[in-house]
C-alpha cells in the first residue's frame, strides 16, 4: 500500500432554512459528491425546477412524496414515492418534490451548489413565494 487514506466521519451540518422543511449536509466529497437528509413538512413542495449540472438521486426513508416531472414530453405527471423507492433527476430532468406526509428522504448529487431553474411559467403554474430563486448559469459552484 503506497499511501494510507484515513476514514473520515463528518458532522452533519444544516444547509441553510428552508419554507418546506430542513436540509442537512451529510458527507461531501469535493467535486465529487454529496449526500444530504431532507426532511419535509407534509404539505410542502419545492419549486418545479431543473439543474443545469446537478445530477441527482434519492432514496425514501420514510413517508410519503408526490414527485411531479416532465414526462419528456412537455407533459407534467405524477409519481408517488414511499419509504424504500428510489428516484434519479439527471441534470436538465423538470421536477418537483411534494410531501403528503411528513417525509425524509438521503439524496446524493454532484456537488453543484446553487444550481436551480424555475419552470412553473413554462406549464402556465403560478410560482410560489418563499422558494429558493432561479440562479444563473454563473452562479453554480462546483465545490
């Protein structure tokens, strides 16, 4: 063995406030990387967006999730996700995550921080107050 890598155990560290619940760094690997719990309160939804360079997956741990996405065919559907079901948002993938009850879910992603659009205009949605914005392409932080 040339070289010995040490295992590491990060603390878990909040992301930031969010209106429809709580996100938590777990581990972040730079610029390979990361996994957060999410944890949302039954009721809420995150806006109908999409990642330019985030690629995205999840897995339920408990709960209840709508997941609403462009069926790529400019058609909006629904999805129900329970405990144990897995999803995958590649980058330029529309989705948006309901809770119908209270849920969590472990996402792992490509550390992109700052990468969202906002699609609702583009179904004739009215976008919600209170989300995170759209950011600019200059605006993503590979990190």
């Amino acid at each position: 063995m040339d070289k010995l890598t040490v295992a590491q155990f990060p603390r878990p560290e909040p992301v930031g406030p969010r209106q429809w619940g709580e996100e938590v760094l777990l581990v972040h690997a730079p610029e390979k990387y990361t996994m957060k719990l999410i944890v949302m309160k039954q009721g809420k939804k995150g806006g109908l967006q999409y990642h330019r360079l985030k690629d995205e997956c999840g897995v339920m741990l408990k709960g209840a999730m709508k997941i609403t996405y462009d069926d790529g065919l400019g058609n909006l559907v629904d999805r129900v996700v329970r405990r144990g079901d897995t999803f995958h948002f590649p980058p330029g993938a529309v989705h948006q995550a309901e809770a119908l009850t209270a849920c969590s879910y472990i996402e792992c992603s490509t550390p992109h921080f700052n990468d969202r659009v906002h699609v609702e205009n583009e179904y004739g949605i009215e976008e919600e107050a209170g989300g995170l914005p759209s950011t600019e392409l200059s605006e993503i932080e590979l990190r």
